[in-house]
C-alpha cells in the first residue's frame, strides 16, 4: 500500500495521542510484570487485572498508531473497554476496597496516575470520532476505501 | 539513587520540555537541538540505572526493589522513542512528543525516588 494517504490517527494531534497511550502501555506493562513475576498470589484477581489493562493500553497504541480500517475498529474497542474498565474498576475499588488490596492503573479512577486513564479513553474516542470524517472525506476524493483495510 | 543526580535529570528534563514547548508554541517541527537535549538525558538515565544497580547490589535501596528496577530500565525506553517519533512527525506535534516525554521522565524520577525512600507503596 505504498500510495495510500497518511494515516490521520496518527498525524497531528494523533502524534500526542499515541505518545501518552505508549507510556500508559509503558507503565502498565511493567507494573503487571512486577506484581505477576513477585508477588502474584497476594491478589491474583487485582494483578490480572492489571495485565487486561497493560493489553488493552498496547493494543490502542498500535491500532492508533498504525491507522487504517482494522486497526480503526480495533482502536474503538480498545478505547470503549478501556473507558468501561477505568469506570467499573474505579467505581468497585472505591466502594470496597477490600476487593482491591493492591493498585491497578484503574484504580479510584485512575487517580495515581492524575486521573489521566479516566481522560485518555474519552480523548481518543473523539479524535477517532473526528479522523473518521475526515478520513471518509479524503476517501471518497481519492476514489479509496473499499478493500483498504 | 543519588539526590543529586536526581534532581539533575528533573531540571534536564524540565528545560528539555519548556524547549519543546516553545518550539511547538512557534510552529517549528524537531530539530538537531531537541536531539542533542534528548541525548543528554538519555546519557544521565544510562548513568543513573548504573549508579541504582550498583547501589541495589550493595544492598542499599528500598524494599521494593522489583519496582524500583522496573522504572530504572522502563524510562530509558522514553527519550529514544520520542525522539524517534516525534522526528516522524515533521509539523508542530513533533516537539509535543518530546514534552509528553520529557515530563513523563521527570515525573518518573520523581516516583522512583519516592520509592527508594520508602514513601511509596
């Protein structure tokens, strides 16, 4: 596909966007590796939940990063389980704390980490709301679309 | 983890950050500069994961200590790749990279100084 425009999910402001999704991957990878490689059967439960995160973080990194039709949808996921984590998560470790010994990057809404995972889904969800008309635009000019994926 | 080492890396990555912030302000993309700030940082963190491992073995440090490692060899990752991507990017969101970067780093050391202080669960 040497001749297909720029992906837009990752130009721009989208440049940003993966920048603060990779460090995000970046720090949810290593936590989970750590409470998984020390200290797993102390909250089992809380720890494999911190791995769910570290993928999901990684797989809307690289989908926003690549651009394109699949990786479109899969970053759309992405951004909805993650905004539905961060929710649900945040929410139970608030109302028992007990179910939650440990941190996750979910926790109390993200709140050790500034509240960010909380801001991040809602942010990209948007810019992949607003590249796809724009995307679609470019599409229908260049005559591109189907059958690019 | 030395203090003074530390908040020499903060106040690099600081100026590194005020830098690109301003280049992104004046619209310039990624220039030689922002390149040769990165690798200064790069060259203290390479430093500092040399001083912290040398210390962790002479079993100095916190308790912590998987933590600990984990952050000193996750943030050499960042300078690289946001000189890598924000060089791709040739508009102002090249030097935005950088920021995001930079200020993750200084935050970064921040915590891990927390942690080897023992102030950090």
């Amino acid at each position: 596909m040497p001749d297909r425009p720029e992906a837009t999910t990752r130009s721009g402001p989208g440049r940003l966007l993966v920048a603060v999704y990779a460090l995000f991957a970046l720090a949810a990878g290593a936590r989970a590796g750590v409470q998984i490689g020390t200290k797993f059967s102390e909250a089992p439960a809380a720890y494999v939940l911190s791995a769910v995160a570290a993928v999901v973080y990684v797989l809307a990194t690289v989908a926003l990063a690549l651009g394109g039709r699949t990786s479109r949808r899969v970053a759309v996921a992405a951004c909805s389980v993650e905004l539905l984590g961060v929710l649900v998560v945040g929410t139970l470790s608030l109302a028992d704390a007990s179910a939650f010994p440990d941190a996750t990057v979910w926790s109390g809404f993200g709140r050790g980490y500034g509240y960010v995972p909380l801001v991040l889904p809602v942010i990209g969800l948007v810019w992949l709301w607003r590249t796809s008309r724009t995307d679609g635009r470019a599409e229908a000019l260049t005559g591109e679309g189907a059958g690019s994926a | 983890m030395t203090n003074a080492l530390a908040t020499v890396i903060i106040v690099v990555s600081l100026l590194a950050a005020a830098y690109s912030l301003w280049s992104a302000w004046r619209n310039r993309a990624m220039g030689v500069p922002h390149l040769v700030a990165l690798g200064v940082l790069e060259v203290l963190l390479v430093t500092q994961a040399v001083v912290g491992f040398v210390k962790l073995s002479g079993h100095e440090g916190p308790t912590s200590s998987a933590t600990f490692v984990g952050y000193l060899l996750a943030i050499l990752l960042i300078p690289p790749a946001g000189a890598g991507w924000g060089l791709l990017e040739r508009s102002r969101y090249g030097p935005g990279v950088i920021v995001v970067a930079c200020l993750a780093v200084a935050i970064m050391i921040v915590r891990m100084q927390q942690i080897w202080q023992g102030t950090h669960a």
